[in-house]
C-alpha cells in the first residue's frame, strides 16, 4: 500500500458513549493478544471477539474485517513512537556523552515493547509489510533525517549527506537487532539490548567529535605538558593557544603531543 491509497484506520462507527469507547478499546487490546499468540495470519475476527468477550456482530459494527483492526493499532503505534522519538530527540543535550542518550533511547523503547500493541506491529512489519499504510519506508527516511539531524548537533562538522548516511546505518542495525531481542527468549533480551547500545555507540563515536575537539585533546602545553588548552585568537596565522594551568600562551606551531 502507499500513502495515496484510503486509511482503514476509522472505526466503522465511531463509538459515542463510555461503554461502547470501553469495548472498542477492549477489541483493540484482545486482538493484540490474539496477533501476539498465533500471528496476524493465523488470527481471525472470530479469535479476537472470543477473547475480548464481545459478540461478533458487535465487533463487525466497529470494524468491517481484521485488517481494519490492524490498522487502528498500526496507527496508535505511529502517533506513540513519534511522541517517544519527539521527546528523546529534544532532551538530547550534545554537552553530554552520546552514550547516555544511546541508553536513554533503547530503553525507552525496551520499555514500550514490553506492551503487546505495540509489540506486534513492529514485528508485523518485517513479516508483511505491504499490509502497513503509515509505517513503511516514507516514515523510515523520516527517522533517518531525523536521526542525521541530530548527528549534526553532535558534531556540526558532518554534512546532510554524511550524517544522514550513518544515520542509515544505524537504523539497519538498530532494526535488525531490536527485532532479534523481541523475537528471541526473553531471558536473552537484556543482553541484546546492551549489544544494540555498544554497538551503536562504537560506530558512531568516531564522528560524533569536532577535529579541532579531537586535537585539543591530545595537544600538551609545552611549557609545563598540561592538556587544559583552549583557543586564544591568531598570531602570524597560526591559531594560538592559551594554557589554563599555566596561564602561558603559545602558537600552534608550538605544540606538543
């Protein structure tokens, strides 16, 4: 499906009263279950009324088939993660170690798959994606863009085209091993996740650092070999250096490493 083609994510009947809002809600979460336990495949409309305890002419006045009650979770689970990946991405604050954000991120997804719901539309995706209608391959550059973005601010030095190219890479294997640790037993998830968090930061430490911030790291004073450097304007254009322990300035030329 694409983007062009009519959502299914409306109710056949948009539910007015409490009641009927609270068995709609109760469908929805039975047929996550239902899609847990045997696959979307093998679920059937019948399953999902029997499990949520409605009769199935109540459940055909909400939803015209299952593929219409796919499309309800498909649709509660995009706007949730973009509220999930919104709110990560602007407490990402690049004076801290991109480590920490890696932890944050990762857990607060661990966190929202612990849900069923959202459980199995994610793995959905990888089975049949051609069923979806907001998650596909449009809302995947999207968090590419994003996730480049916010490489950027890490080190402003990387261009669009860098920073969204390790961004790709990223969500391949961010993807690949989420979905490992959620289909995997559960006792092994833990240590998936920590795989997925080091692995992530392995690779993109390297080009999340300025070159001059990588410099300055290494650079000793010659004078009395301390590495508190900062930069302290230009003489015969050479960038000068100021010392913070020494309080003595010298030229790049100076330098020792």
């Amino acid at each position: 499906m694409t983007e062009s083609q009519p959502l299914k994510t409306q109710l056949r009947r948009k539910p007015q009263q409490k009641r009927s809002q609270q068995r709609v809600e109760q469908i929805l979460k039975s047929a996550a279950e239902v899609f847990d336990d045997v696959g979307y495949e093998a679920a059937t409309t019948h399953m999902i009324a029997a499990r949520s305890e409605t009769a199935i002419g109540s459940l055909y006045q909400f939803f015209p088939d299952k593929l219409a009650i796919f499309h309800s979770l498909e649709s509660r689970y995009m706007e949730r993660v973009m509220e999930i990946n919104g709110a990560l991405l602007q407490s990402a604050d690049p004076q801290r170690p991109f480590a920490e954000f890696m932890d944050r991120m990762v857990e607060a997804h661990v966190t929202y798959f612990q849900d069923p719901m959202p459980r199995v539309v994610y793995l959905q995706y990888f089975v049949a994606p051609q069923i979806f209608i907001l998650f596909n391959e449009n809302f995947n550059q999207r968090l590419i863009q994003q996730f480049g973005a916010l490489l950027q601010r890490w080190n402003p030095e990387l261009t669009a085209e860098k920073s969204e190219r390790l961004a790709e890479t990223v969500n391949q294997c961010y993807n690949a091993l989420l979905l490992q640790a959620l289909r995997g037993e559960e006792s092994k998830q833990q240590a998936r996740y920590e795989e997925l968090k080091a692995l992530v930061v392995a690779y993109l430490t390297p080009h999340l650092e300025p070159t001059v911030e990588k410099v300055m790291k290494i650079m000793k004073c010659p004078h009395c070999h301390s590495s508190c450097l900062s930069k302290n304007g230009h003489r015969h254009n050479k960038q000068r250096y100021l010392c913070k322990d020494c309080g003595r300035q010298f030229l790049e030329r100076d330098r020792e490493y």
